[in-house]
C-alpha cells in the first residue's frame, strides 16, 4: 500500500514537473505573440522575448494596429505616423532578436479596433494560429483598470484573440480555412498574458539578464516618448534618453529585488 502510494506521488510530481515547464528556459519551440500596438510587446514583454530568442526559440510577432493616432505633434500626419512606428518596432524587435520579416501587420487604424468587422478580425487572427501552430501564445490581457476601461484596442485585441484561440480548435468555425487554404484545426497548449492585473498575475518571469537590453530596445521607439511624441524628432538627445531610461527601471515591476515581467498563465478557454 505505501509503496503503491508512492509511485502515484512521484507520478504526480512527473506529471506537475512536465506541466510547469519554465517559458523562459523553453528551447527550439514556436512562440506566437499578439500585440495591439506596435510597442506593447516590447513594453509589456520584451525581457521575456529576448530570453526565448536567446534559447533558439521562433519568435512571430502579429501586430493588430499600425499605431497612427498617438502623436501630440500638429505637423504628424497618420500616415508618416504609421511608417515611423512600423521603422521603430522592426528596429526594437530586431535588437532582442526578432527578424522583422516574422513580424505581421494587420493594419487596423489605432483606436479602431474595436470598430473593425469581428467576424473578419477573429477570423484572421484563427488563420494565424493555424497556420503558426505555436507551442506557445502570448498576448495582451484586459487587465488593470487603466487597460480594461481606456485602452479600447488592447481590450479588444485581449478579447479577440482568445476568441480565436478557441476557434482555431473547431474546424466548423471559418470551415474554408481547412477546405481551400489547407488550415487545420489547432488546439493551443499554453497562454501567457502579459499586462495582467496584480491580482491575476500568477507567473513571473526574472529578467535581470536582459533588462538593460529591453530598455535599449524600448527606447528605439522614440515616437511614443517625450519630447518626440509632442513634437518628433528621430533621434534623442542624450539627457532626455538617460531619463527615460531611468523611467524605465524605476517604472519595471520587482519581485524579491529583481526585475521581472508578470504574465496570466492559463492552459485553455473557459469552456462554458
């Protein structure tokens, strides 16, 4: 009898240990991530992209909007506004080692998204998921009050892909991706979402390795920062870069005194 409870306690403990994988220890595996903006996922997962590029890893970044709203400056149009965040990102994603032709634009006006035909939005997002068949999915989260109830892109954006992440199980649902494009249905085994609120963030990533090099890279985006977000200038100046900078650590969530990125970890859609 105690032996046999024995083996079920180490087959529990196996099971537990192959289940609870670190993210950011995974090597040689798909990681598909979904961003509203063309910066969230530097700001919101930067550290823990380099750390999975740095294991070898294949990052796809798919970017919803093309972030051409947010300038205070009068001279901006949306237009170069968009050509500037699309340089920007491809830039940042570059230096923590994401080629940028594993980048997708969907190219929805910024703030538009939730405006945008959801049929058309979930479906787009499900061929993707398909098409990656990724062994992991990161993605935004509605999260804190600031992102649930101002941020409209990043609600709907949260909101939409898991509604593809469940679609893309159901072959019936957008059925043609199977019959013409060859898409077959696809189950998503585990989902990290980063701006989570403090109080659903359940996993926590140390990047003490790499923060500085998410900062440089965060900084590579200089459009959404000041003083080029009220007037643009493509470049920085010395002591405004070194205070952003200093925004940034001061501003990187700690955890038992080192730097990390919080994440929701969930292993499936509510099925009801």
């Amino acid at each position: 009898m105690k032996l046999t409870a024995l083996m079920v306690l180490i087959f529990m403990c196996i099971v537990a240990q192959a289940q609870n994988t670190r993210l950011e220890i995974l090597h040689g595996k798909t990681i598909l991530l979904f961003t509203p903006h063309p910066d969230d996922d530097v700001f919101g997962a930067g550290g823990t992209i380099a750390l999975l590029n740095r294991n070898q890893n294949k990052i796809y970044i798919v970017i919803y909007t093309n972030d051409d709203k947010g300038s205070y400056d009068p001279a901006m149009t949306s237009q170069r506004l968009a050509e500037i965040r699309k340089h920007e990102e491809e830039v940042s994603e570059g230096l923590i080692g994401t080629p940028k032709e594993n980048i997708t634009w969907l190219g929805y006006d910024d703030g538009m998204l939730e405006y945008a035909s959801q049929p058309k939005l979930v479906e787009e997002a499900t061929a993707i998921i398909r098409r990656i068949r990724p062994d992991v999915l990161l993605s935004v989260d509605p999260g804190e009050w600031y992102e649930r109830w101002h941020k409209t892109d990043h609600r709907m954006a949260a909101f939409n892909t898991i509604d593809a992440v469940r679609a893309a199980e159901f072959w019936l649902y957008f059925p043609n991706q199977r019959l013409q494009q060859g898409l077959q249905p696809y189950k998503v085994p585990e989902m990290y979402f980063f701006y989570p609120s403090p109080q659903e963030a359940n996993y926590f990533v140390n990047i003490d390795d790499v923060a500085e090099l998410k900062f440089d890279a965060a900084a590579k985006q200089v459009s959404q920062f000041e003083p080029a977000v009220n007037k643009y200038r493509p470049d920085w100046e010395p002591a405004d870069l070194a205070k952003a900078k200093s925004e940034m650590r001061s501003e990187q969530p700690r955890k038992d005194g080192h730097y990390v990125e919080a994440f929701r970890y969930a292993t499936g859609f509510v099925q009801y």
